[in-house]
C-alpha cells in the first residue's frame, strides 16, 4: 500500500468501505465510528500547527523579499485567487442546487440510523484558527524585519515536526479514516447521495478549471501584447507535468522554463514563478469552495454570498505555503471550513476526499495560472 499514491489508497478505501458497509455488523461499525472520533480530534489538534508552523516561515520569506515585485506579484496572485473562488461560488450557487436537490429530499426521506463511536479522547487545541492566523503573521513578519535568526531557525524547526507529523500520522492514516465515514455513511443509507452528488460536481469543476485558466490569459493578453490562447498552449507542458507531480514547487523547473519561453523576462520569471508555487492558489481555491458549497447544500445549511466572501478571503491567506504533500491544500484549510462553516467530523472526511480525487487538477490549474501572473509582472515592471 505504501507503494501507491495518496489517490489510489483514498479510492480503495471509499470503495471496501462502501461494499463492507453493506454487510457490516452494528459493531464493527461502531468500532469505526470510535476511531473516526479520535482521528478527527486530532486532527482538530493539529490544524492550528499546520498554521503556524507552515505560515509562519512563508511570511518570514515573503516579508525579507519586501520591494514593488513582491507586492505587485503577491496583489495578483491573491486577486487571481479570490476572484477564483467567487466564480465558484457563483458557478456553484445557480447549478447545485438543482443538481442535488433531489438526491437531497431522497436522502431525507430515508430517515437513517446513525452508528456512534464506543467513547471519545479530548483533544482540544491550544487556539483558535483565527488566534493561530494572526499569531502567524506577528511571527512571521517579526522575524521579517527583525532579521533575528534564532526565533527563524526554531520556526524551521517546528515546520518540520508539523511536516512530519502529517507525512508520518495524518496522511497514512487518513485512507482509515476515509473508510469509517464511507462505511457509516453505507450503514447508515447516505452512500447514493452523496456519491451520486461527488459524480455532477466533479464534471462542473473541470469546466470551471478550463474558464478560469482562459480568463486568466485573457487577462494577461493586453499585457504581454500576445494572443492569450498561444500564452496558455505554451505553458501547457507545466500544465501536465503537475498532473503527474500533484506539486507547485515540483513543477517549478517546468513552469519556469515555459514562462521564459512565452516571452517572459529571465530575471523576472524567476522571482515571480518560486513566489506564486507557494502564494497562488486559484485552482485549489476552487476546488475547496466548489466542494464546500456542494456539501453544505446537500446537508441543508445556509450557504449565503457574505458567509462564502468571509471564506474566501480567509482561504486566500491560509493556504500560503500550505504543506508540500499531496492534498496539502486541503489539510490547511480545515480549520476555516470548522471554524467558518461550521463543518463536523463527517462534512471534513467528505471534503477530504472529494478535494484529493482531483487534488492534481487543481495544482495543473495552479502552476499553469502562474504563467499569466509573470506575464503581467513583466510588462508592469
């Protein structure tokens, strides 16, 4: 299992805890419902440290490169990443609705039987996601203009641990996971709707990747002075290597070498392509917004334009230099669906897996948008 990526070993896990799920004793499905409890409070646990320990060193890089580059290109890619998430929201707002509506009222009148976990373990964290947000940029902006290096090198420090603990704890555990929301939800009825759901919202995410990408180009065009669809062609290698890679930062090479081809700057390239691997997220933006918003009007709660602005704009600055690991996105943004949305246990596994079945598009849809920012930086510059 160890051998197969992160995707294969969630698309297992969905699929034995559906079948098991069918012929599931009432214990075995409590016993899953217990760990899920005491997995999904730790991770409650560590979402703060995932904030802190991975913000803090990205405000701390971004803030020692202080001049009119950065801001401009650190303007854009935040702008291109907003406006991503309110096309989706948008998007979302006219088409789900209709699309699941159905699949909701069925899922109602099924009226399931919910397993409950044989006892809990408390794991509550040290802060808030909103503590953890502004002690991050303290921090890191402390350490930006201070110059000190010995609170840097401890920062460095604790975001490998945090890395660690998520490559060594979460991740690994989390196709388990997976499986005990998948195999309760079976039990309990739940599996039609919301897998019947995951199938339409899927299809209108690729179509809104391909729009935001097109309008991101075009508007670069009158920048670079150059036809917006040859822009995107020539970036398409970086396009599918982050298919394969299912990583900004491993991608970079690529992404750099087609900016520069495009017509982009050398110099300019590369400063603007390592910076926007890290603070440019439209794609994985969304994606996590998309899927939110699917989920919450599948579950019947309010969803309306202030609350999703409030969670966009949170999300744009949470994911900065979230983790280097597939799904990474994802694992930073947690405490806001918790916080903001008000996501439970069973709404996170959901989000998770639904977010990691097109985690590489996202980030395709990431590094290729990057091209589009260093076109503009060049020619303001």
């Amino acid at each position: 299992m160890k051998k197969l990526g992160l995707l294969p070993r969630i698309g297992i896990a969905i699929l034995l805890g559906i079948l098991i799920g069918f012929v599931s004793p009432q214990w075995f499905g409590e016993l899953c419902a217990t760990f899920n409890g005491i997995y999904s409070q730790f991770l409650g646990f560590m979402i703060p440290m995932i904030i802190v320990g991975f913000v803090v060193p990205a405000i701390a890089d971004i803030g020692s490169k202080a001049g009119r580059l950065l801001v401009i290109t650190a303007l854009l890619a935040y702008g291109f990443t907003i406006l991503s998430g309110f096309i989706s929201y948008m998007t979302g707002s006219i088409f789900f609705p209709g699309l699941i509506a159905g699949d909701v009222a069925l899922a109602e009148a099924e009226n399931p039987v919910k397993l409950a976990g044989w006892f809990t373990v408390e794991m509550p964290p040290l802060m808030g996601v909103t503590t953890s947000l502004v002690l991050s940029f303290m921090l890191g902006l402390g350490i930006a203009f201070s110059g000190g290096t010995a609170l840097r090198r401890g920062m460095d420090e604790f975001r490998e641990i945090v890395s660690k603990t998520i490559n060594t704890a979460i991740i690994p555990l989390l196709p388990f996971y997976i499986f005990g929301i998948f195999l309760c939800m079976t039990y309990e009825g739940e599996v039609g709707t919301i897998l019947s759901g995951f199938i339409k919202i899927i299809g209108i995410i690729f179509i809104l990747h391909v729009f935001v990408l097109v309008m991101q180009y075009c508007i670069a065009a009158p920048f670079a002075r150059r036809n917006p669809f040859a822009m995107l062609r020539t970036m398409l290698p970086a396009y599918f290597t982050a298919l394969g890679t299912q990583s900004s930062a491993a991608t970079i090479p690529v992404t750099l070498r087609q900016a520069i081809k495009m017509g982009v700057r050398e110099d300019v390239a590369g400063f603007v392509i390592p910076l926007c691997a890290t603070i440019h997220l439209s794609g994985s933006t969304l994606k996590i917004v998309a899927c939110a918003l699917a989920i919450m009007i599948m579950h019947g709660q309010p969803h309306d334009l202030p609350l999703f602005l409030h969670f966009i704009a949170m999300l744009g600055i949470t994911m900065v230099a979230a983790p280097g690991i597939p799904g990474g996105a994802i694992m930073a943004s947690l405490g806001l669906l918790q916080s903001i949305l008000g996501f439970d246990q069973e709404t996170i596994a959901l989000m998770i897996a639904l977010y990691i079945a097109m985690d590489s598009f996202g980030t395709a849809c990431n590094v290729t948008g990057d091209g589009a920012i260093a076109a503009i930086v060049d020619r303001v510059s």
